[in-house]
C-alpha cells in the first residue's frame, strides 16, 4: 500500500513540515517506515527511517531539509522486508541531476525487469519494486534526455501498480498508472500545488481539492506551471512473453481502481475519484443488512474498520447501534505487523470487549474484511467470553479467495481462508453463530462504479500476472 505526499511551493518557502504533516495523515496507509526528500533547485535533501512519521522526523530533521520542493512516503511493506534500505523516498543519482521517487503500488513483473537490470550491470540497493522503478527511469532519461518521454517509456516495461511521485532537478511530478488501482489526487493553495494519496491530506494541510489524476495520467510541476500528460497504454509486444489469461479470466486492462481502498484502506473522510470512502462502507452496511439480515439485539463494530459498515447495518434493519468494544487508539493496525505472533498480542492490546453491553445479548458484529480469520475467531470468542449470547458475523467485503499482487498484504492462497472453504467452515472456525458476507454484486452497487479491481474477491486479474504463478 503506502501514502504518497509532494509539494511544490511558488513562493520557495521550505516544505518539509507540510509533508510532515500531510504523512501524518496519511499513516493509515503505512506504518514501517517514513521519509522525506527535498529539494532546493541546487541539490537534494533525505531523511528516511523505520517507525511512525513521528518516530522518523524530529524538529532538527526537518529543518535541515531545505527546499521548496519534496516528497514524503509512508511504508507498508508487500515487496521487499521491513529495513531502512527498503524505506523511500529513493535517491538514486543521474547525469541529469539526482532523482528521488516515492511510489504506492507493486509491480508484478518487478523481478523479470530487476533481473534483466542486474545483467546490464545495475546494483540494486533495496529489494523493493519501487527500486526497479527508479533504475528503469534513470535509463529511460539517459536514452531520451527528456524526463516526460523517459516516464512515458518506463511506464511501458510496467505491470502492476503504481501512483507515483518523482522529484527531478527543480521539477516535481505525479503519475498514476493506466489502470489507476491506487488514489492520487491535486490540491493547491495561494503559494503551493500539492498531491497526495487521498484528500484527507490535503485538508489536513488546509490545501484545496483540485482534482483526482486520472488514470494513465502524468502531472507535472515545472516552474509553478501544471502540465499534463498521457502514458500510452502497455504495448503487447511488451507483454507477449507473459500473456497467458489467469483462471479463464482474459485480463482486459482497463481502468480497474482497488476495491479494497473503498472497503478498508482508505480513510473514511476521504473522497476517491469522487465517491466518497464514508458513504460507500454505510451502502454496503445497508446492502449486507438486506442480503443477510439477523433478529438480534444489537449491532456491534470491529472497531475501526467495521464502524461504518455496522451503522449502516444497524440502520437498514432499526437494530440499535453500540459499541461492544473498545479500541485502545494508541495502537496500529494490526494486520501490518509482519509476524504473526505480534499480530496475536497486538489484538489484545487493541480491543477490549464492553461486558455491560454484551451481556446476554444476540449480536450482529460487523468487520470489513475476513483474510486468513484468525482475527474474527479472536474476536468472536472475545465478545462470547465477555458474556454474549450469540454472536452473528456481518463482513463487507465479499469472500477474499485470491491473492493480491498490486500492493495490499492478502497473504498467499493457501492462507486465505475462503479459498479454501465454505460459508459454513469458516462461521465453524470463527466460532459464530451465523456468517454473511457482502455478495460481489452488493460491493459494486455501493461503490457505485464498475471499473474496480476485483481480483482478491473474484480471482481475475486486471492486468497479466502469470508470471506470478510461474
Ligand atoms: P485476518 O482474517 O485475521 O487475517 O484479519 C482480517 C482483519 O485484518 C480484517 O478485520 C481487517 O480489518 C484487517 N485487514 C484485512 N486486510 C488487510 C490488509 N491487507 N492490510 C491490513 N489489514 C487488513
């Protein structure tokens, strides 16, 4: 996953406490690591580490990185291990001038082009994708002299996912890929222009929504102007080596934004492409009501993710709403952690059940999301142990059979649990009463738009991914 922050200010003023401030919001996306690069037309300025943004940067830090130009990432690792190397932004140096780039998204033929680099002579530094990103294009420029068309012909090589932000010379750049699976979005103030992963970021930042960036779309800053540019569509020649459909599903790559964004990851005061993140996850709490409906007492959250969902669950059906557990707020996300024995204690650190309000009670306890279930069986035999007297499982996402390869941790196939098993396994394993999931129709009618990536949940892929699966 990861957030992505850029400012260019007209005025020249230092911008690294905006970034600051807008990875702040955006930790949601990422909590391994954080950095920040910057520019000052002369040369560039780094700071990078493991830990939260507030971890990261100290005051000192952040006034020693001067420029009115820089970019900021947040960190949540799918390729490449959770070490400082692996952090961005990534400085790599060039004939013309040093490049630094801060990417959101996986891409799936990163180890095919890492490899082919590597036989020309490249050295990697990091095991992520991001890096291969960043070699391509430093190629790309050396052949075309010309930043844009070097874009253009990197995004060429490019399976996957990328939203993108670069920070060439005194130039500051944006791309989301043709498919557009993850956000990114403009926003501009009186002395700067701003992009970010979600908007949320930009009003915490006090900025202005310009717009969402299109799919296939570059956006570039150059002398405060704004200039806007197109990345063609991968070619087949490209691909043919790999060009084998997956699971009878011919890939069509299309624009195909992550479902996932709308149901999960996004924050809820965030608007993506339009739809806002709020009302879509209240829809599908009103559409799973509908789909499987439950004569209970109450309507509980997994909170945070199921908050949103649970209130429109509670009022589709006039079940009232409580909060039969409480989320310790100082702690993460903890499907982040990357083992699973922190992911263990960690949901003990961070939920804890309301016994007066579970007492006796039938329950409808809505999450977003079931992954390898292990958390809902958790979570389930929390509320049962605090007294309720049947728990009814709600989840708004539909079954997640089928792993993700453009930049959300799914796990692999065999850890999925509804790859594997049915409705009534899993209600058995998680120990419920009853288990609704949301239906793939359901999801599309609350989003409200069809261009979705839906591979976790149906197994076709937008884009080839065969190599993958080799
Ligand atoms: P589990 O079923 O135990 O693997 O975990 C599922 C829970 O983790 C859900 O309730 C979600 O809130 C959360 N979750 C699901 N997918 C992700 C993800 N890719 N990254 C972080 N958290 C996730």
């Amino acid at each position: 996953m990861c957030g992505i922050f850029g400012v260019y200010s007209n005025e020249r003023i230092n911008v690294a406490k905006k970034i600051y401030y807008g990875l702040f919001a955006l930790q949601h996306r990422g909590q391994e690591g954080a950095g920040i690069a910057t520019s000052d037309g002369r040369g560039f300025h780094h700071h990078k580490g493991i830990g939260l943004v507030s971890e990261v940067f100290t005051n000192n830090e952040l006034q020693s990185l001067y420029g009115y130009i820089g970019i900021g990432h947040v960190r949540y690792s799918t390729t490449g291990d959770s070490t400082i190397e692996n952090c961005q932004p990534f400085v790599v140096k060039s004939s013309f001038g040093p490049i630094a780039i801060a990417h959101n998204g996986d891409i799936v033929n990163s180890t095919i082009l890492k490899r082919e680099l590597e036989r020309m002579g490249h050295i990697f530094i990091s095991s992520t994708d991001s890096e291969v990103i960043a070699q391509l294009l430093v190629r790309e420029l050396l052949k075309t002299e010309d930043i844009i068309e070097a874009i253009k012909n990197t995004a060429k090589r490019l399976i996957g996912a990328y939203s993108l932000l670069i920070m060439f010379n005194d130039k500051l750049i944006a791309v989301r890929d043709p498919n557009g699976f993850k956000p990114l979005c403009i926003g501009r103030d009186e002395n700067c222009i701003y992009f970010a992963s979600e908007n949320c970021a930009l009003d915490t930042v006090n900025a202005e929504f310009v717009r969402d960036i299109k799919p296939g779309e570059i956006v570039m800053v150059d002398d405060g102007e704004i200039k806007c540019y197109e990345i063609e569509k991968p070619c087949e020649e490209v691909n043919t080596e790999l060009n084998l459909p997956v699971n009878d599903c011919i890939y069509n790559n299309c624009v195909s934004t992550c479902m996932f964004e709308y149901v999960y990851f996004a924050r809820p005061d965030s608007i993506i492409d339009g739809i806002s993140v709020y009302e879509v996850r209240r829809k599908i709490g009103r559409i799973l009501a509908k789909e499987h409906p439950c004569d209970a007492d109450i309507v509980s959250p997994v909170p945070d993710s199921g908050i949103t969902f649970a209130l429109g669950y509670s009022e589709e059906l006039g079940i009232p709403y409580y909060e039969g557990l409480i989320k310790n707020r100082y702690v993460g996300r903890t499907f982040i952690l990357p083992t699973q024995e922190e992911r263990d204690l960690a949901v003990r650190l961070k939920l804890n059940p309301v016994k007066s309000i579970l007492k006796d009670k039938k329950v409808v306890l809505v999450d977003d999301s079931i992954v390898r279930g292990t958390t809902s069986r958790r979570i389930v035999n929390m509320l049962k142990k605090a007294g309720a007297k049947e728990v009814h499982l709600r989840i708004g996402s539909p079954r997640i059979i089928s792993p993700c390869f453009y930049g959300i941790d799914m796990a692999t196939k065999e850890e999925l649990i509804a790859s594997s098993k049915t409705d009534e396994e899993i209600c058995k394993y998680v120990n419920a009463d009853s288990l609704g999931y949301l239906s793939i129709e359901g999801l599309v009618k609350a989003i409200g738009r069809k261009d979705l990536c839906l591979a976790c949940v149906s197994g076709c892929y937008p884009t080839d991914v065969s190599c993958k699966f080799k």
